[in-house]
C-alpha cells in the first residue's frame, strides 16, 4: 500500500490544497503508514481470492484493506517510496473514499 498526491485541484477551493497538507496523515512518509488508496494498492490475486473478492466490502472499494485485517497467510506491506499522482475529482466513484475526503476539506472554513 502506498500514498497519493494530487497535482491538480481543479474544481477544489484553494483553500482545500492548503487544507490538505495539514489533514492528510502526517505519517504520509513512513512506511507504516495507514493510507489505502485504490489508485497506490496492489494486491496479490491469491491474497484476493483468499479475502472473497471485492464482494465484502460494505463502503470504499478498498476500504476492508485499510482496517488491521489480513487474509490468513498474508501480509500487508505498506511503504512511502512509490508515492502516485490521483484524481481530485469532486463527484468520487467510490462512497467514503478519498473523495469524500477532499469533498470534506473542501467545507472547512478557508
């Protein structure tokens, strides 16, 4: 599991690029930290299969993978050194994922 940037706020106030910094985890660069993103998640298809697919998640697309579960015999590697550029859309895909995360920062008072 790795983390995200965003290089293009489009359609966010600018407050919410500043925002982000101060909200996002500040433990972004180590490698233990507790981001799951769906753009940075690798996941290999045995450990998928063995979770039951995408079927049991009940919010996030990746949202099962961020709770300190693991499917038996697995493990989860968490690292900071291959950071992706993501989407800061405003109409998210994936209910109670980063999206709403932004969609969140984008209501705090500037």
């Amino acid at each position: 599991m790795g983390t995200v940037r965003v290089t293009d706020w489009t359609g966010h106030p600018d407050s919410t690029a500043k925002a982000f910094p101060r909200h996002y985890q500040q433990d972004q660069l180590a490698d233990e930290h507790r981001q799951v993103h769906g753009a940075n998640l690798a996941v290999r298809a045995d450990a998928y299969r063995t979770a039951g697919g995408s079927s049991r998640c009940p919010s996030a697309r990746t949202g099962r993978w961020s709770s300190p579960w693991t499917p038996p015999g697995f493990r989860v590697k968490r690292t900071s050194r291959n950071s992706v550029a993501t989407s800061a859309r405003r109409n998210p895909r994936a209910h109670g994922g980063f999206g709403d995360f932004l969609r969140d920062l984008d209501a705090l008072p500037g």
